[in-house]
C-alpha cells in the first residue's frame, strides 16, 4: 500500500501539490537554499503540464486496464530522485552566474580604472616632455638673441665689409 501511495504521488503531475503546499521559488539567493520539492521558477515552461491518469496497481497476470508503460518502483523513486537532483543544478547554477557576473563586474571595473589611470599617467607624461621641450626650444633660441651674438657679428660683418672695401679701393 505504502508503494502505491508513493507511486501515486510520484506520478501525479506536481503543480496539483505545488499550488497548495510550496510557496514560490527563489533562486537567485545564494544563502537561502529552496525547496527541491516544490517546482522551480519557470519550470511550467520547461516541462508541460501533460494530463495524468490515476495509477493503478498491478499483480501479476492481470490485466492492465488502458495502455501505458509499467514501472518499477524503484525506477519511479529514482525519477523522482533525478527531478530534485536537476533542480538543484538549476539552482547551483543559478548561483554561480550571479557570482560569475558580479566577478566579471568587478574585474571590467578595475580594468576601466586602470586604463584610466594609465591614461592620466599618459597625459601627465606628455605634458612634462612638452614642458621639457618647450624650455630647451627657448633655450637654443635665445643664443641669437644674444648680445654676444650681436657683437660677434657686429665685428665680423665689419671685418668684412672694411677688407671688402681696401680691396675694392686698391685698384
């Protein structure tokens, strides 16, 4: 008797029980673990709500009344073991790509504040080579800009133009 009342339950689609006895199903919070007994969250859409008959029991040489497949109750235990077992995947795996996805938040984060900083390191960089450059640039200018220069070429454009003109009266 005990058989058939597992049987019966086992093979009874599970939104009849569902509605009653299980609240609804969260899965995306990791610390409170759900009810592997009750449907998960859009499991109606993973698996149809299919009619089903009322179990009848069996004894050997009888005659079964309707067409179906006989199964062991063992073999029913064991589905109904699989059922829980792939909720609770569906669960884990739930789980984990909220971490995933909060990890992978957090390393573009740091990726994103590292090219940032390398950017301002960057900018930073150049603005000093620019500094740089620009004082240098003064500096080699300003030896033109000499009076030193002037005089230098004040003598010589004098030296010049005295030898070019004592040539030029010579003759």
């Amino acid at each position: 008797m005990r058989y058939l009342i597992v049987l019966v339950l086992c093979l009874s689609p599970l939104s009849v029980y569902a509605t009653d006895q299980c609240p609804q199903q969260s899965y995306t919070d990791a610390a409170k673990e759900p009810n592997y007994d009750c449907p998960s969250p859009q499991e109606y859409v993973l698996v149809p709500d299919l009619p089903v008959l009322p179990s009848v029991s069996l004894k050997k040489d009888d005659k079964a009344p309707r067409e179906g497949i006989l199964l062991d109750v063992n073999r029913v235990f064991q589905l109904g073991l699989r059922i829980k077992a792939l909720r609770h995947i569906r669960w884990i795996e739930t789980t984990a790509s909220d971490k995933k996805i909060k990890v992978e938040v957090g390393y573009q984060q740091s990726v994103a504040k590292a090219k940032e900083g390398l950017l301002q390191s960057q900018v930073e960089s150049y603005k000093l080579q620019l500094q740089t450059t620009q004082a240098e640039l003064e500096k080699e200018r300003k030896w033109y800009k000499s009076w030193t220069f002037g005089v230098v070429v004040g003598v010589v454009v004098t030296a010049a133009g005295a030898t070019a003109l004592g040539y030029a009266l010579r003759k």
